[in-house]
C-alpha cells in the first residue's frame, strides 16, 4: 500500500473536553496527522496541548468526539490503536535507577518483542541516537538531553507507525533541543514515521512541516506553513502565530 492510499497516521474529530463545567479545556477540536508528515501542534502555555495529549494517548478518556490512530478508532479498538503509536510525555518517565539497557529491554518485554529482536532493535535505536556507547551507562548519570534520548529509542522499538511527543525539549539546553528536533524530522523524511510533535517554540517547526495552531482549547489554523501564512496574510510564522492568538483574544474579551 502506497502512502497515497494510507490512512492518516492520526485523525481527531469534534473532541470536546472540561475539567469543569465553567470552561472546556477543548471545544469541538478537529485535525489531522497525514502518514509519513512531522505535525507540529503550536500553541501558547494553557492551550489545550497536553489535554488533547492525555486523550490521544488515552490517559484520559475523550467523553465527546473520535480518535482514529492509522484507521483504528480508539475507542472501540484501544489495544490496536496504542500497538500503532509511540509515545515521548513531557514528564520523563524512565527510571533513573536503572541503566539505558534494562530500560529499554523491560520497555520490550513488556511489549512482547522477543529478547533477541529487542537486542537488534535497541542497539540499531541507540546507534541512531549517538548513544552505542552509553548502553550500560545508568540513566541517572546522564544528562537531561541524552535521557531524552533514551525516551525516544523506548517510544521507537516496537516501530510504531505514529509517535507522539509532548513538549519534549522542555528543560533541554540548545545542543540537545537542536539534535531531538533534528532526530524527530529524519525519522520522517527517512523511515516515514508521521510525528505529532506539541511545543510553544516556533524555531522548532521547519519549512515543509504541517502546522495545528491551537489556543484557548480551539484549532485556530491547520495546514502547511505556507498556508497558514496565506489564512492569515503574514509574511511569518510568527507573526501569524501572534495574530491569530491575538484575535482569540480580543474575540474572548468583546463576548
């Protein structure tokens, strides 16, 4: 099957969310994740990012709207839908306590994949990731970006055909926000993995990249860069980033 022809690696339908009945953390949100593309989800701190996350990757169920991970509604399917998806969260989850190896082979067990495939995988994840040498190094000698790393070759062994990252560089100095941001594209434009990547930093979206400009809980603009920048009338993605939450804004305070 060609890529023409796939599913997208993500579709969200009219997702609706609150924590309370005076505001909705997400209001009738819609958009989707073709196969093989980097997605970026752009919005301001408080957006709806990490809601829309929690529902995605069914930490939360979604009591309005669908989900479909590459064809698969998760709802109905969740097993199915999640085997088709990695997952990077913006709080780091690996144990610290262990090193990068029994990381990564308890995350394959667990996952089923056979000791000697999981052997072949984390070694091809690790040499990707400039990390071979670090293999029997613990996690809590690391730093923040090489731990990152390791989230990433754990989100990537079962080879997902959909990988999620909240906010990933968050407390990363340059040099390892650049080389997670580099690694997330090639996985695109070399192995056609799709990637929804969430940030509130707008150096981290490329030229090429599809962009889900979402504020106050709702999707203000979707498309590629140009196209948004067409929606909009600006010359920049910055721009047209400030203009469209600008106008939510004022849109907010005049109802």
């Amino acid at each position: 099957m060609n890529a023409v022809a796939m599913p997208p690696a993500l579709e969200v339908r009219s997702l609706s969310y609150a924590y309370s009945r005076q505001a909705k953390a997400l209001d009738g949100v819609s958009f989707t994740v073709p196969a093989g593309s980097f997605t970026a989800l752009l919005g301001p701190n408080g957006a709806g990012k990490t809601t829309l996350m929690s529902l995605v990757t069914r930490l939360f169920a979604a009591p309005k709207g669908a989900i479909r991970v590459c064809g698969i509604e998760l709802e109905a399917e969740p097993r199915k839908a999640l085997a088709a998806m990695g997952v990077v969260f913006q709080r780091m989850t690996v144990d610290l306590d262990l090193t990068v190896e029994q990381n990564l082979r308890y995350t394959a067990a667990l996952q089923g994949i056979p000791a000697g495939l999981a052997k072949e995988r984390i070694a091809r994840c690790l040499e990707r990731l400039g990390m071979r040498d670090q293999l029997k190094a613990p996690v809590r000698t690391l730093s923040g970006g090489m731990r990152r790393r390791v989230e990433l070759a754990r989100a990537l062994l079962h080879e997902p055909r959909l990988l999620v990252l909240d906010e990933p560089t968050v407390g990363l100095d340059i040099d390892s926000r650049r080389a997670i941001v580099e690694h997330a594209h090639a996985l695109c434009s070399e192995q056609g993995l799709a990637v929804l990547w969430t940030t509130h930093l707008i150096d981290e979206i490329w030229a090429g990249d599809r962009v889900v400009l979402i504020h106050k809980g709702k999707v203000r603009a979707e498309g590629t860069i140009e196209q948004v920048l067409s929606a909009t009338g600006e010359t920049s993605l910055g721009d047209a980033y400030r203009h469209l939450t600008t106008r939510a804004a004022e849109g907010a305070k005049a109802a």
